[in-house]
C-alpha cells in the first residue's frame, strides 16, 4: 500500500523522491548517533540475572530525540500518510511529553515539525516505531524500506515482534545490552566487576536538580503530590513539559558514558532479541519513584507490540565499528605492493 523513500544524489544535494507521485523534497540534515563502546566481554550477571553479554557493542550515548524522529518522520512519511502509525497525535498534544507537530497544510517533506526543545527524548513510540527507526538507520536514514533491515516487519503493527536480523547494524538493544550499559561497572569488588543500584554509578537513590551535580537524574523525588518534579521542582503537574534535554545531568552518566538509563522517559529494549510477544521497558520516567529506575525494576515486561504508554521512549544499539584502514596502512600496502611488483620484472630479466 504505501511506496518506499528512494535517495538520489544531485550534485552536493540529497534528494528524496517519494516513488508513489515522484514528489522530491530535500532531505534534512544526516542522522548522527553519539556511540559509547560496552567493552568487558563475558561479565558476569547481576543477581537477578541480567546484564551477562558476551560480545562488545556499541550503545547510543543518549535517548533518540525529538528532532531526530521528526527527521525521520519527514523522510518516511513526507507526504503524511501516517503508514504504519509512525507518527502518534499525542506527540503534539500532550502538554507534559509534546515533541512533535503535524500539518497536513505543510509542504511535502516538512509535514513534522519539532515542539520547544529538540534534544529531549522522543515519546509516544511502541516498540515496532523504535524498530521502524532502526531499520530506516541501518538502510542508510531513507534509502531502503522501514520494513526490512534490522527487523523483518512487512507492516506489522502489533503483536509477535520480530527476531532481529543477524546483519543488522543498528538495532534496539536487547534487555541484557541494556542493563549492562546502565548499571555495569567492571571495576567494582576490587576489579571483578558488579553492578551499581542506579545508574549514574550510585547505590544511593539520585537526586532530580538538573546540573553538574552527580548521581542525578529525571524522576519524582518523594511521595506524590509532596514531593518533586525534577523540571518544576514542584510536586504537582501544571502544563509544563516534564522532559529535560539527554544529557541534561551532565556528571551522572553510567560507567560506559551513557545518560538518562535511570528517569527521563521509560525505554523499550528487545528483550532476548528472539521473536516473541513481548519487549520489556526499562529504565523509568520523569514521573517514575526511585524503584523504578534501579536494578530491581529496569527491565519491566510489557505486551510489547503496538503498546504506547505516554512516557516511552527508546535508545540504539549496534555491533563495535570495524575500523576503517588507516591511511599509513593503506601506504604500506600500496608500497608493499609495488616493491613486489618490482621484484617480480627484475626476476623476469
């Protein structure tokens, strides 16, 4: 029903052209992920079993965010179709987790538009948005389908999720990747490594003051309504939005540099990476207790699927970057090359 993005160079400019009425619209600026490498192989799991994985990956420094979805709104839908139900109405309705708007009046490619503050986490997405995304990441941010790379969708909404692929390069993180990078240290108990209760590297219960201050982090501070939020540091909902920007808390990252894995928005992780009916939540929310977002509840299970909760939000993950040949390398090669070559004719003389 719905036709695929196609991506054509023109000169130095990206054009995208929509294959149904071959409407183009230039496409926004690239994606960029901010990567942190779980290295540690083979770590032992926590007590209640999770965290142990046996490879290193890579894990997205900060929570998807709202200019980065309406990026990729704007590319997958730029005539506002909605396929798929990519976009939902609360994402511009919800005056404690708006991020985005839509108009239909708007020219093609420019239907989505931010609202307020553009690095604050993307919510209002079931679990098939976040691997629609993933899957729009690994084709290179619109040059291939939404419904293949990284997950096999073949529009399905809800119900059984998917295994993920075994080539795919950027991906929702399973529940043990992502409990790793939260709460994981291997230089706890004099370096055989453990865990931290939260994670901003702390067993103690974080604060909410958005700042420099360690062991911070977005959740309610105290009993509702006596306690506080931690943009208002109020105990009450007025109509402010209630998401700070990622990274907001700046020296309350996790041992590997990640923010925001305890409060700010609930995140879906892949579970096993196995199909099945249901992904897990992780994490906690801006309106999460403490308990929420510690090792005990980080990894809640949910009727995965199509289930959109107004606080749900998502971070990537992909396998480590094989890098790319150094340029002394590729002269050496070259050189190597060439003296062979030489060899070789003076041998035939």
């Amino acid at each position: 029903m719905f036709h695929h993005l196609r991506r054509i160079c023109k000169g130095s400019v990206l054009i995208w052209m929509w294959s149904a009425n071959c409407l183009c619209t230039a496409s926004a600026a690239p994606v960029t992920i901010d990567w942190v490498t779980v290295g540690d192989p083979n770590n032992p799991a926590n007590w209640n079993g999770y965290g142990s994985v046996a490879d290193g990956y890579r894990i997205a420094k900060y929570e998807v965010t709202i200019q980065q979805y309406t990026d990729f709104l704007n590319a997958a839908d730029p005539n506002g179709f909605n396929p798929y139900g990519i976009y939902d109405s609360y994402m511009g309705a919800e005056s404690w987790n708006r991020g985005i708007s839509f108009s239909n009046a708007a020219p093609s490619g420019q239907k989505y538009a931010p609202i307020g503050t553009t690095n604050r986490p993307i919510v209002f997405v079931n679990w098939f948005n976040a691997a629609r995304f993933a899957n729009w990441m690994h084709n290179g941010e619109g040059s291939g389908s939404t419904e293949t790379g990284a997950y096999t969708l073949n529009g399905a909404t809800s119900g059984t999720a998917p295994a993920r692929n075994p080539d795919a390069k950027i991906y929702v993180p399973t529940a043990n990747q992502w409990f790793k990078a939260a709460y994981y240290s291997p230089v706890l108990n004099s370096g055989s490594g453990g865990y931290f209760y939260y994670a901003t590297q702390s067993n103690t219960a974080p604060g909410n003051v958005v700042g420099n201050s360690p062991n911070q982090a977005n959740y309610y501070v105290g009993s509702y309504p006596n306690g506080t939020f931690a943009v208002t540091q109020t105990g009450t909902y007025g109509n402010e939005n209630l998401l700070t920007a990622v990274g907001s808390f700046a020296n309350s990252a996790s041992y590997y540099g990640t923010f925001d894995q305890s409060g700010n928005a609930w995140e879906w992780n892949d579970g096993t990476g196995a199909a099945g009916v249901n992904r897990g939540l992780s994490g906690g929310g801006y309106s999460s207790n403490d308990v929420s977002q510690n090792t005990m509840l980080s990894n809640v299970p949910a009727s995965g699927d199509g289930y959109m909760p107004y606080r749900m939000g998502f971070r990537l993950a992909a396998p480590v970057a094989v890098p790319e040949p150094s340029t002394w390398a590729m002269g050496f090669t070259g050189l190597a090359c060439g003296c062979f070559s030489i060899w070789r004719r003076r041998k035939r003389v």
